[in-house]
C-alpha cells in the first residue's frame, strides 16, 4: 500500500467542507470565507510529493524555504469577524478524535515544545488528546495592519516571501517574535488586546520538527518514524475560539491510499 499525504483547508471539524488544496502555491492561495474568519491561507511543505488534483501539478518546493531548514508552513492573511474576542480567547494547535500511540520519551518532546511555546498547553494522553497555545504566542511571525477599506488587502506572498514581525502598534512591543510571546504570555495582557474586524491578521506558522517526506518527527538530538505509531488519524491543525464556540479555519494533513485523491 502506498501513501500520499493530502492537504485539505475549510472553516470547520466537517469533513464535508473541507478543500483539497496545492500545497506551495505561493501565488493562488486558499480564499476561506465563513461566519467568524475571511482570509487565505497557503500551506508549504519541503519536498512535497503528495496528492494533486486533476489538472494541477505537484510543486514540490517554495522560495519561502530558500535559507532555512523549516519543513513546512502554514501562512494565513485574514480578518477574525464579530468585534467581540479578545487575544486572549483566540487559540490555535492540534487535537485529535481518538487516543493517539506516543513513542517513548515523547514527554521530553513535549517540554520541549513548551520551552519553546511558552503558551502551550496540552493533554497528550486524553481520549481526544489536544495542544493549544494562544495564537499571539505561538505563532512564529505575526504582522498586524489596519484596513477599513471594504476590499480584502492583496496576499503579500505570491513569490513565497517572508512575513516581516510587526506588531507594535498595539502596545509599543518591539518587532521581534521572542519580545511578542514574552508579552502576550501573560493573561492580563493577551485579555487587554482587542480584536476588530478592521484588523489584518498576517499569521505564519512554522518550524523543522515534522518531516513529511520522511513521515518522521525531529527534535533535538534525535529521529523518530512515525508510521509504526501511527493509527491511521490526520495531523489536525485548527484555530478556534478558547471555549469552542467558534472555529476560524481548520487544516489537515492525513495519509491516504494513492489513488484516494477524490473529494
């Protein structure tokens, strides 16, 4: 049997309304439009040799990796709607439907990732296991504008270019990722931002440690194969409100058979 990885985007946990999408397609990415959330999104992946639609072909790689050893990413360029969440309320990370097989020694991984992301928090050995961090600290670059025009800004990365970190208008915060998840560490502090429909959110989410190509996890110091753990569960990215009221936008990434490339 063999697999493929798929990539698929919508605005909810329902199969049915997800998308198919091209991974490294810098210049056409994703238009999600739902009750809460109006953004794109565009996913890259290094290396990339999964499922493409009828029609498309495969990009394999981005200009956005050149220089750097990250293994994928997850860029978002949107609005939150309602003018009711705070920075606080709004969370993004995995979860999962069902228990989930752990290597050993995942629980250095796991301090691991919470070094990094101060933020996280998460219950890795739950029926529904779950790691969540608010997104103005775990994202990795994050540039907010202000925009009242009634139309949606431009994507800012149709060649693959980098998010430039600019948040400082919100509280003087000095432009560098480490200064903006310190701050927003603190409760008091996500709580006082308010977010409005007039702001742009540029959200991207990346890092080294998951390897699609390989189907394997890198940490510091070691490898390890994910397919012998592995139950047969997508990888689930979402982004939602903290009590669940809400989802802003879903990503998955799940292992099919090769000729399942059908919606």
């Amino acid at each position: 049997m063999t697999l493929k990885l798929r990539i698929r985007v919508g605005p909810s946990y329902d199969p049915s309304t997800l998308t198919t999408i091209l991974p490294n397609n810098d210049d056409n990415p994703f238009l999600l439009t739902s009750e809460h959330f109006i953004g794109h999104i565009c996913i890259r992946i290094r290396d990339y040799n999964g499922v493409v639609l009828p029609g498309q072909q495969v990009r394999r790689t981005s200009p956005w990796f050149d220089g750097n050893n990250e293994q994928y990413s997850i860029q978002v360029h949107g609005r939150f709607k309602g003018d009711k969440w705070t920075g606080d309320d709004i969370v993004f990370g995995n979860d999962f439907d069902q228990p989930i097989r752990l290597p050993p020694g995942s629980w250095i991984g796991l301090k691991i990732l919470q070094f990094i992301d101060p933020g996280l928090e998460a219950d890795v050995y739950s029926p529904k296991p779950w790691a969540y961090s608010p997104f103005l600290v775990t994202m990795n670059a994050i540039r907010l504008t202000i925009d009242n025009s009634p139309s949606f800004p431009p994507w800012p990365s149709p060649n693959g270019e980098h998010i430039a970190e600019s948040i400082s208008l919100l509280d003087q915060l000095p432009s560098f990722p480490s200064a903006r998840r310190r701050y927003f560490s603190n409760k008091e502090n996500r709580e006082r931002l308010k977010i409005t429909e007039d702001q742009v959110w540029d959200l991207d989410f990346f890092n080294a440690y998951i390897d699609f190509d390989k189907f394997a996890v890198k940490l510091p110091g070691f490898e390890i194969g994910v397919m012998k753990y592995w139950d047969g569960q997508p990888l689930r990215y979402v982004c939602k409100s903290r009590d669940a009221s809400a989802i802003f936008f879903v990503v998955v990434f799940e292992l099919i058979e090769e000729d399942e490339t059908s919606e």
